[in-house]
C-alpha cells in the first residue's frame, strides 16, 4: 500500500528517540513525512532504532532545528528545560515547540519563559503509546495549542486543546487524573489480593456486579455527596477491616491510606456535619468541594 502523503507537511524534529520518539517516527513516515531526529549522545540502541526506520540521528541542533517548523519533544521530563533550551537558539521565529516530556507543571512554565507565547505548548499523552501508538489521546494547552493541533490532525494525532490555558495547564489535568486512576489501579489489586487469600474471590466479583448500573461519573457524585457525612461510620469499619485481615499474609497498605483520609476529614470537618446548600443552583461539586478544600487548607469554614 502507497503511504498516504499530505499535499504539505511541516519540517517535523524529534528530540529524543525512545519508544514514544520510535513510535511517533515510524507513524509520520508512513504517511509521507520525514523527521529530524535529534539526540546529543546517542547509544547504540539508539542508533540501531533509527537505522530500522532508515532514519539518521542528527547531534547537532543547528542542522536539526534550523529549518523546522515543529519540534515533538519526547525527551524524559527531567530534560525537558534543558531539552528546551538546546533548540531555542536554532529555531525560526514561527516555530512551535511541543513538549511532551511529562515534566512537572512548574518545568514547563519555566520553560515556556523562554519562547514567545504562541511558539510553546504542553502536551499531555493520556494512555499507552505501546497500545494506540500516535492515535494515543493527547491534551495541549498554551497559546500554541490549536495550532499544534492543526499540525498534527493530518498525520492522524488526536489532540484536545484546552482552551484559555497555559503551559503546564496539560500535564497538571493528567498528573491529577493519574490520582484517581493509579489510585483505582492500587485499591481494586488491594481488594482482589484479600479475597483471593480469603477464598472469596469469585464470588466477589459476583456481588460487584451492582457497580456496573452506574457510570463512573454517577460514582464519584455519589462519593462527594457522602464522604463527610458518612466519614466517622466508614472511617470504623475500615479500622474493623485492618484489624480483622491483619493477619492473611497481604500488607493492608491502601486500607491504611483510606483510613487516614477519612480520619483528616473528620479533623478538618467535623464527625458530625452536614453537607452545605450554597450554591443552590450548583452542582455537588460546586457546593461540597470549595467547602472541603477551604477545610483542608486551613481556612475558617462557614
């Protein structure tokens, strides 16, 4: 099959060459787009990936960025400053720089500083690359967003701009996001582990089944509605549970951690409270939350 080649594409560098850089090399090539590669040091595994796509790494930025119009950093994130910094003194006034590194939302402002504001975006990869390769789901945000997004659309990327945002606005939304789903991630392993030594485990899965009639959404609207109200009674049977299993051979060490939330939301707000009512028109995120947060922060509670 003849690759599919778009009528124009933009110079594309890649900075860094792992497996997001492999991958995201081999899917421009496909479709009739040849990329700079650029590493500073590369390693021989990192020469042999190249030569597979019969592609050359180049070492120095001023033949790598000089003549690129978008830069797809995939560098790990503690270079993402660095990284940054080689191809600024290299790129053309218009060029777009993309990082992708996953830094920490400060990094990426700090490196953001140095661009103008529409030549710098924060890319967020939200799922496994090894699994959808560059049809991976991304979120971009800085004033550069959308046109990254029209860069990438031809080549099959599929990116979210967040809108009126900032750099390091991306990653933040996944870092957070990586909170309820590692969290889930380690609960249900947790939860399976006990009931496997229990003997349980089918029938478990079994009586789980109920979960299924809500959407996750539903499930956490429901969670925020009742987790101060009910956090004493849940906070005591979760101590019966610890206490109960102590002895099965499984380190109880989410159990601990869910002991420990409900134990600060009874010190910040109260065993016995009730939920409050303003705004009336808003949401239950809208009236629980800023509550919460306010409590959790320090700050006087109404």
């Amino acid at each position: 099959m003849i690759p599919h080649k778009p009528e124009s594409h933009p110079n594309i560098t890649i900075l860094g060459f792992g497996d997001v850089g492999q991958t995201y090399a081999a899917a421009l090539l496909e479709q009739g787009c040849t990329p700079l590669i650029f590493h500073p040091s590369p390693k021989s595994i990192t020469l042999n990936a190249a030569k597979r796509l019969d592609l050359t790494i180049q070492t120095d930025p001023s033949q790598a960025f000089n003549e690129c119009n978008l830069v797809l950093n995939v560098t790990p994130g503690s270079q993402a400053l660095p990284a940054a910094l080689v191809a600024l003194p290299f790129l053309r006034a218009d060029s777009l720089f993309a990082d992708f590194s996953s830094a920490a939302p400060k990094t990426l402002l700090a490196a953001a500083a140095h661009f103008a504001p529409n030549c710098y975006v924060d890319v967020a990869i939200m799922g496994s690359v090894s699994i959808h390769k560059h049809k991976t789901p991304l979120i971009a945000s800085g004033a550069g967003a959308l046109l990254l997004q029209q860069l990438l659309e031809p080549f099959g990327f599929q990116t979210e701009v967040l809108p009126d945002s900032k750099p390091g606005e991306a990653t933040a939304l996944k870092l957070v996001r990586s909170i309820l789903t590692k969290g889930m991630d380690a609960v249900i392993v947790e939860c399976l582990l006990i009931a496997e030594a229990l003997g349980l485990r089918t029938k478990l899965l079994e009586q789980i089944k109920d979960l299924d009639k809500s959407t996750l959404s539903e499930l956490m609207s429901m969670f925020i509605s009742t987790h101060a109200p009910h956090a004493l009674r849940r906070q005591q049977e979760m101590e019966t549970i610890e206490e109960t299993l102590s002895d099965l051979g499984v380190p109880l060490i989410v159990t601990q951690s869910v002991i420990k939330r409900y134990s600060r939301t009874i010190a910040t707000v109260g065993a016995k409270t009730s939920l409050p009512t303003d705004p009336i028109n808003g949401t239950v995120y809208d009236r629980v939350l800023p509550w919460m947060l306010k409590a959790e922060q320090g700050t006087p509670i109404d």
